[in-house]
C-alpha cells in the first residue's frame, strides 16, 4: 500500500528500491560467504595434501634410501671397553658386566616439580627397596634438582620395583662395571679398577693400556694362573693361618721349567669388587706394630730374611765352586764364636755333622761354615745370578727391593747369609731359585704371562746340571727324614727345605716374632712345579702342636696343597716312583736303605 | 587418433620404462624393509648376547671357587684323592698283585719319571734335561731338531703303551733266535 501511494502523490511511477536493495546486499554478503567458506575450505585441504605429500614424500624418500640411522655394527656394540682377563684355561677372572645404577635426573619432567611426590615420600619409598638408605640423605639430594647417583649397581628385580614407584626422574641406566666373579681370588694378581676406569695395584694396572687400547679390547688377557690351583692355594694357606693362628700368609706355585706364576696369593686378602679405603692404606699406628694393608702383596712386595731356606743354595754353590767334594764329610756342631757374635743352633745335634745331615737338621752352624769355606765372592756371585740384588722379575708393579749388601762382604756377613739372614728377598725370589736348583740349574724369569713352548725364554745356567741332581735328592732327604716330614704327601714325591726367620723389630731380633716358610719342588724324580709357603708370626696352637717353627705350619700347607694340585697339574701319585737317594742313605744315621 | 606403428613403439617402451621405474621402486622400498629388519635383528642379537653375558657371570658368581668350597665343605666333605685311589700304569698295577711279606726287600721304585705317563703331553721338557757328556752344557738353551730327536720322541711314545713295548723287546730277541 505504501507503494501505490508514493505513485499517487508523485504522479509518476516510483519503484521502491528498499526491499530490493536490500535482497541485494543479502545476496551479495551470502556470496561473499559462501566465497570465503570455499577459499577456507580450499586452504584446509591444500594445508592436508601439502601435510600428505610430505608425509608420502618423507616415507618414499625413507623408502628409497632407508633410515638415517647411525651406522651399527653388533661387533662394535659387544666389544667391551675393558678386556676380559682370563686365566690359562680360559676361565674368566675379570670381566665388564652391565649392572643398573640408580640416577636421578631432575629434567625428565619438562614441566613443574621435577617429582610428583615430595621428596621425603619418595626417599621413603625407595627406602622400602633399599634398607640401608639413609632417607634424609636421600630427601635431600631428591631436593637439592642436581642430576647425580642415588646408588649404584643395583640389582634388575631392584629395577623394577623402583619402576613401579611412578617417578619419571629416577632413572636405572644400564652402565659398564668391572667385575671379578670370583670374588677376592687371585686378588692381587688381578688388581681392581677405580671409579676413574684406571687399573690398580694389579695386572690390571700393568695390563692398562693394553686392556683399553683399540686392538687389545676384543682379545682377552691370558695369565699364567690357574684359577684351579689357585684356589687350593689360597684355601689351604687361609686354613694354615687360623690353624696357626698367623698374622699373614703368601703362598706362590712356580712351573721349573718356564718361569710361569700358577698361583700367587697374599692373605689376608680382599675383595676387587668392593676395595674398602682400609684394603689400601693403614693408620701410622699399625704401621708402627708392623702391619701392612691388605691390598699388599707379600709375595712380590715384601721382603724377608727367609731363614734355613738358603742353605740349600749355600750348598749348591759349595757344590758347584768345589769346595764341598765329600758330602760325607764331617763338620763341628759346635756353636761358632765369630767377631762378638755366637752362631748356634736350636738344639744339639751331636759334635759333627755332614752334609745331608746339615740339611735334614737344619743346622746353622755347619751351614755357617759351609759359607765361610765357599767364601762371600762366590757365595754373593752365585745370589746375584739368581737374582737376589734386584727386584723379582714379574709383570706386576708392586715388586719389593731386596735388603742386600753391596761391596765385599766381611766373614760373619757371609756366615749369617749361607743360613739365611742379613739378606732379605721376597718369596718369589726364593721360588724362582728353587725352581733353578732342581730344574737342572737353569734360571728362568717368573712371569705371569701364559707362555707359548716357543716363548719360554732360555734362562741362565745358575748351578751345574750334576749339583741340580744332588739338590733333588738332599731336599727329597729333608722331607722324607728332616724337618719337612709333615709335607710328605704320599705319592707326590716332594722335596723341600723348611725355614724360620725371627722378624727384626726394634733393638734386634724379635725372638717370638717368626717368619716360617717351605719352600718345595715335585715331583723329585723329575721336578715341574715349586711351591712355597710363608707364614708371618704364626703362634704355637693346639693344631700346631703347640710349635711356631716351618715344619709344624708351613710345611703342612705344602703337604695339603700338592695332593689337591698335582692331579690337575697332570702329576699322579704313585707310590712306585721315586726320586734314587740310596747313595745318600749310609750317610744318615737311620737311613740303611730300608726305610 | 591414429596410432601409428612408432607411436604405439613409443607407448610401449613408456609403459615398460614405467612397469620397471615402479618394479624399482617397489624393490628398494622391499630392499630397505629388510635392512631394517636385520637392524632390528642385529640389536636383538647384541640384546641377547648381553643376557647371555649377564647370565653366564651370574653362574660363575655363583659357582665360583669359594662358593664351591663352602658348599663342598657343609654338604659333601671331598677330599683330595690318595696315592691308592689312582692306577697310572702296569707297574702300578703289579704292585697291587701281592702284598709284600715280611721281611721282603722293599718294592723297587723308579727313581726317575721319563715322561712315560703322558707322553702326548710331551713338549720336550725331558729332552731339556740332557746335558752334554763333552761340555757338561744343558741342553735346556738349545733347540734339539732332526732325526735323533724325532728318534727319541719316538721311544718316549712307545714306552707309555705296553705292548709295543712289548713288541720292542722281541724283535732283538727273535733276531737272535
């Protein structure tokens, strides 16, 4: 109506453009709508499909040239970072082992608390793992947000539990240990290695370099020890010092003919897996009283005056030099007076004896004399060849230095030496010289190395191949007669010579202070391995018969060892062999050749 | 559209050309399949022989020397073997055939080993022991070779097995004979 009123009051046609217009503009903005709702739409999908072809283009390119992933060789990733060392029979006596750690790490957490519970909570709850966790200690390191161990080497089911407590910053990586399963044997042959991976104290610290080196890594370290002998070594040696109540013992097992180490062992020993700061360093006070760390090595590190063990080779040398000729030779028992100084034995032996009777006896008064004829050059010669002036030759790096006398030495030096005292020397000193005296007279360098037939080194001729053959049967004599009887293990045919030194101490000698050691070869008839044992200050016990001497502790040891190790070694018993003493029996008062 | 001979030459090799760029590609996303597969392979292996490494000190920790004496000592009480417990050879043999009476001499011992017992184990230690009856040298130093060596090697051999022992004593005899 609006409409035919606006015609009527103009008098001409008007078309109203409101509605229209409107419409228009309606249109026009649903258009441009409807525009924009496509172009976005166009935009969404060009966004997918570039998103898509990526995507696609990404997977064909992986497809095509594989995944960049870094070069792996599986022979890398078991190399270990250390190589193992073994012993000669392939036995494993160090090895790297992947044990978990307990790591905490603040920033696994990219948001908020770096622990979803407090810290005390979670002290408590791996408290509940831990037993011996100090939780306050924990609570706190927990709180302190510095990345750090909250325990090492922890144990997989450990692992789990720890899992299960829900906290994404206790980590559990799995980290590269050294680890010696069997436990503290062979200890210090082996050594340890420190929280800085740096080999110690043992072949561990001799072998470093070539046990990390690029080449070394994949082969093992091969030594001379049988894990085998080893511990019957260290089992019996143990067994003798409680028996005898001993401050210390060292044991070595030597092979005559190569020089080779099958066992070595320093007790008290300790535990390369878990090396306590004690195991390593003592208080000046019980340096005072004598003691030495456990993580010494009292075969190669320690030097003692190893007492009536020497006489053997005082008479070997006499022997070789000549001037002994008549092993039946008689010579005075009387105590000796010599510049102030009276040499005597332990008990009367009668006014005169020889030389096999000097040995069983072990009489230091002949031995004195024995010397004093031979004379200090020789003697010292003959000590020097078989070299008592310089550190024992072996691998490790803890090797002691001989207290040895250098220039001429005077008479009474002489005398005191052939029975063994005012020269001190390290036990494997004294096994090498053994190994000398019944090899045929031939000495090698002990090694700790597994050596191959054609590397054993050729040695020097020490003693005559004839005085090497008469040193078999007076040392078979002293076991089978003499002070080493205990030793006698039946079959094995052993000989040896028994020794007790009193330890010096402040003002002389201390004369309940002894150093006891036997020193042993077998089988006589045709000798392959010396054993030697020392015992430091045993005590007169009731297993010991109430006795400190060699023959009642050390020679036991030995006697108890041989039957355990020959058999493994390849040495029988057999009561049907035995080294030929019949020329020797009428020189010894009960020896008619019957017994 | 007329499909003239090369044209239809043309198609052809581009569908070839095509077939085989696809085969190609098909393959190498196959090739790579596998290479992964053995990536995957390869750290399984590494995994597991980290289990067996793990294991196996395990069983050594457990098995070790001490552990074996602790438990020989609670459970089981083995001693070292006596002389009488082995029988190395005939003359070990023998002696066990009579007892001796009273009285008798005592049994004849050998009085050196010759390296009978064992004689593969032979690395020549014995011949080491020889010295020389003009120098008085050892022969320890000295490397022995030739045919006298091999000779004495032999007879060492032979002297551990009882019937060419045996054998060795009668051929003298029946040259005699």
């Amino acid at each position: 109506m609006n409409a035919y009123s606006a015609i009527t009051a103009h008098g001409g046609l008007s078309i109203p453009t409101t509605v229209s217009g409107g419409r228009r503009k309606l249109a026009n903005v649903r258009q441009r709508a409807l525009l924009v709702a496509k172009w976005r739409t166009l935009w969404v999908l060009a966004g997918f499909t570039i998103v898509g072809v990526c995507a696609m283009a990404r997977i064909t390119w992986l497809g095509l040239v594989g995944a960049a992933a870094p070069a792996f060789n599986p022979a890398d990733a078991l190399l270990p970072q250390r190589a193992e060392i073994v012993d000669r029979q392939g036995v494993p006596l160090a090895r790297e082992f992947r044990v978990y750690s307990l790591w905490y790490n603040p920033r696994a957490m990219t948001e908020g608390s770096p622990l979803i519970h407090s810290p005390r909570e979670v002290a408590e709850g791996l408290h509940r793992i831990f037993p011996d966790l100090d939780v306050t200690e924990t609570a706190a390191k927990l709180a302190s947000g510095k990345a750090q161990y909250l325990r090492k080497s922890i144990l997989p089911e450990e692992a789990n539990r720890v899992h299960a407590l829900g906290e994404p910053a206790l980590e559990y990586p799995q980290e590269a240990t050294r680890y010696y399963p069997q436990g503290s044997m062979a200890a210090h042959v082996l050594g340890y290695v420190d929280s800085f991976g740096k080999g110690q104290v043992g072949m561990e610290q001799a072998f470093d370099k070539q046990l990390t080196s690029a080449d070394g890594r994949g082969q093992p370290a091969v030594l001379s020890i049988d894990y085998r002998v080893q511990g019957a070594l260290e089992d019996e040696l143990g067994r003798g010092m409680k028996l005898s109540a001993a401050k210390g013992a060292a044991g070595v097992v030597l092979d005559v003919d190569t020089g080779e180490v099958l066992a070595l062992a320093s007790l008290p020993s300790f535990d390369p897996n878990r090396v306590q700061p004690t195991d390593m360093m003592i208080s000046p006070e019980q340096a005072r009283m004598g003691e030495v760390p456990h993580g010494f090595n009292r075969v190669t590190n320690q030097v003692y005056e190893l007492g009536s063990t020497f006489k053997p080779i005082t008479v070997a040398a006499a022997l070789d030099a000549g001037t002994i000729t008549d092993l039946g030779r008689r010579w005075p028992a009387a105590p000796l007076h010599i510049a102030g100084f009276t040499i005597h034995d332990d008990e009367n032996m009668g006014s005169s004896l020889n030389v096999p009777e000097t040995l069983i006896h072990s009489s230091n008064i002949v031995s004195a004399q024995i010397g004093d004829e031979l004379g200090g050059k020789r003697l010292k010669a003959k000590l020097e060849a078989l070299g008592f002036n310089q550190r024992p030759s072996i691998e490790l790096p803890a090797r002691g230095f001989p207290i040895w006398a250098k220039g001429e030495w005077p008479r009474l030096r002489t005398m005191t030496v052939s029975f063994g005292h005012g020269v001190a020397v390290t036990p494997l000193h004294l096994a090498s010289a053994y190994a000398a005296l019944v090899n045929g007279g031939v000495w090698r360098p002990s090694t700790l190395r597994k050596l191959d037939p054609a590397d054993v080194p050729a040695g020097r001729q020490v003693f005559s191949p004839a005085t090497s053959a008469r040193l078999r049967q007076l040392l078979r004599m002293i076991v089978v007669y003499g002070t080493g009887r205990k030793a006698n293990a039946e079959g094995f045919r052993i000989g040896g010579k028994t020794g007790s030194a009193e330890k010096p101490g402040v003002g002389g000698y201390r004369k309940h202070s002894l150093i006891t050691t036997f020193a042993a070869a077998f089988p006589m008839d045709k000798p392959r391995y010396v054993v030697v044992a020392t015992m430091d200050e045993p005590q007169g016990t009731e297993a010991t018969s109430f006795q400190r001497t060699a023959a009642w502790n050390a020679a036991p040891v030995v006697g108890r060892v041989v039957p355990r190790i020959g058999p493994i070694l390849g040495i029988m018993p057999d009561n049907t062999r035995d080294i030929d003493i019949s020329d020797l029996l009428p020189l010894i008062p009960h020896g008619s050749g019957n017994d | 559209m007329n499909l003239t001979r090369d044209r239809v030459y043309s198609i052809g090799w581009a569908t070839i050309l095509l077939v085989c760029f696809v085969l190609t590609v098909a393959l190498t996303l196959r090739v790579n399949a596998v290479k992964s597969q053995v990536h995957q392979a390869d750290k399984r292996i590494v995994a597991v022989q980290q289990d067996i490494a793990f294991l196996e000190t395990e069983f050594q920790t457990r098995s070790n020397q001490q552990q074996l004496k602790l438990l020989n000592d609670v459970e089981f009480g083995y001693g070292a073997p006596t002389a009488e417990q082995y029988l190395e050879g005939e003359r070990q043999l023998l002696a066990l055939g009579k007892a001796v009476g009273p009285n008798a001499p005592a049994p004849l011992l050998y009085a050196h080993d010759d390296g009978s017992a064992a004689p593969e184990k032979d690395t020549g230690n014995s011949l080491l022991a020889m010295v020389s009856p003009v120098t008085g040298a050892s022969a320890a130093a000295a490397t022995v070779n030739g045919p006298e060596a091999a000779e004495r090697r032999k007879l060492a051999r032979d002297a551990a097995n009882l019937s060419q022992r045996l054998a060795r004593i009668e051929l003298p005899q029946a040259s005699q004979q």
